[in-house]
C-alpha cells in the first residue's frame, strides 16, 4: 500500500483544526507473516500491529517500509507509515469498515507519537488533495483538490531538533482557528500565514521564506513543527526560488497529489 508526504497548511497543534496538502514523495508499506522482532518496531508500528492482533487475531506480520520522506521532518512521514500500513492490514485480512486516517490518528494518540493525532496529515496522505479536519473531534470538515498548475519546493532536513513547546503554541489557539477558516476559502494565504507564524513561534529562521516570497513564492514557511522549510510556486517559475533556496541545502521540486479518496465519508 502506498501514501503520500505532505506539507502544511494549518498547523493543528494551536487549535486541533488543522489542514494539510498531499504531495507525490511516497511511502510503500508491504507486510508478510513471519515473527516480529519487536525491539526493530517503532512503538507506532508496535501499537498498530497489537491493535489488530487483540481486536482481529490476526497472525504476527513483519513490515517493510519505503520511504521517500525523512524521519521527523515535518513532512507528515509518521502519518503516511501509519496510513499505509492500517490500510495494508485492512486489505490482506479483508477487514472491513475501517477507515484508515480515522485509526491513524487514533493510534497515534495511543502511542504518544502526536499531540492531537494529526489527523489531517492522515486524510492528506491517504487521499491526496487537500483535507481540512477538526482533531479533537476526529471530524473530516472537508475534502479539496488542487489545482494541477503547482509546484512545491521543498528544503528537506530530518532528525528535528528543536522541542515543540505546546504550552506556547496553544496560546495562539484563536489565531490559528482565525488561519483555518481562511484555508477554508484561500488556502495559498493561509499557508503563507502559517508557515510564517509556526516559525517564529518555535525559532525557526525566517529568511528562506522571507527570500522564497521575494523571488515570487505564492507561499512559504514551516511544514509541520519543522524543520524543514516548503515554498509554493506556479509551474515553470520555480528557478529563481530554487536558486535562492540552495544556500540553505537540497532543494527537492514536488508536486501536489490530485485528490482520489470516494470511500471516505465527510460528516458535518
């Protein structure tokens, strides 16, 4: 089974409603029986598989993953492992009416590996498009696909560093449900405020995205809690973003992923 990476939107941390775009850097998840060795699991591999053997019985599965993401990247790479594997489990043992994104985020939550169970990085990535969620409430508010005339600029770095303090984030709460409803309508502004805001709020420099707007970016900033930095430009006018954006590293070109997800039911 395969999931796409994505980049942020609406940083859900602040105020659970989040929003997150699927972009084509993919995860491939296979899965076969054989004896787990449980000290190789990431605890959210470890808590996925459990939950499947105590609710399904199903046998002791060992998991090869293919990445394109960095790990703790900001680049949604947990949300799109968890995906893909919940959905591989789902269709090599026939189990039916479980939405992936929905156990995702719910399972992230049980294994400590996200603040509100990123639930729309989850829908991002197994979807594509655009999604907007409520997380505290599990809740999909909708579903958007992208226009095909996009490119994404990505300066990819992993391993991150720096501590998220939730405490500092949640006190700008107002705010980012206020960037929400905006990512509603515009979402191109609302990803340059967010992006912009999340970096100042946990340090992040803000010259490669002060750099990537001045070389014509529709928006830059943050992905994720970092660290690594996204510029958004049209197609065919990425070069001067791109030349600005190398001092600072590897710069990867990306593009949106079309939204495909009709077995998902949205609920108001």
């Amino acid at each position: 089974m395969q999931a796409y990476g994505g980049v942020s939107i609406v940083n859900a941390l602040p105020s659970w409603y989040g929003s997150s775009m699927a972009i084509n850097l993919k995860v491939k998840v296979e899965i076969r029986e054989g004896k787990r060795v449980y000290s190789q699991e990431s605890e959210l591999i470890k808590t996925i598989l459990n939950y499947f053997k105590e609710k399904y019985s199903i046998p002791d599965i060992e998991v090869d993953i293919e990445s394109e993401l960095p790990q703790k990247s900001g680049l949604k790479s947990s949300s799109a492992v968890s995906v893909a594997l919940i959905a591989e489990i789902a269709k090599q043992y026939d189990l039916r009416n479980i939405n992936p994104p929905i156990l995702s985020a719910i399972l992230s939550l049980k294994a400590g590996v996200s603040y509100t169970g990123a639930l729309d990085d989850a829908v991002a990535s197994y979807c594509g498009g655009i999604a907007f969620t409520y997380n505290k409430m599990f809740r999909i508010v909708k579903l958007e696909n992208l226009e095909d005339n996009l490119s994404i600029l990505i300066l990819a770095k992993g391993g991150r560093q720096k501590p998220v303090n939730l405490n500092e984030l949640r006190k700008y709460s107002h705010v980012f449900e206020e960037i929400f409803k905006i990512a509603l309508k515009d979402y191109l502004t609302a990803m340059k405020m967010n992006g912009i805001l999340i970096a100042n709020i946990l340090g992040y420099s803000l010259e490669p995205i002060e750099i990537a707007l001045k070389k014509g970016a529709l928006a830059a900033g943050i992905s994720g809690n970092g660290p690594s930095y996204f510029a958004v430009s049209k197609n065919g006018e990425e070069g001067p973003i791109y030349e600005s954006l190398k001092k600072f590293g590897d710069v990867i070109i990306v593009r949106p992923v079309s939204l495909d997800c009709k077995d998902l039911s949205i609920k108001d």
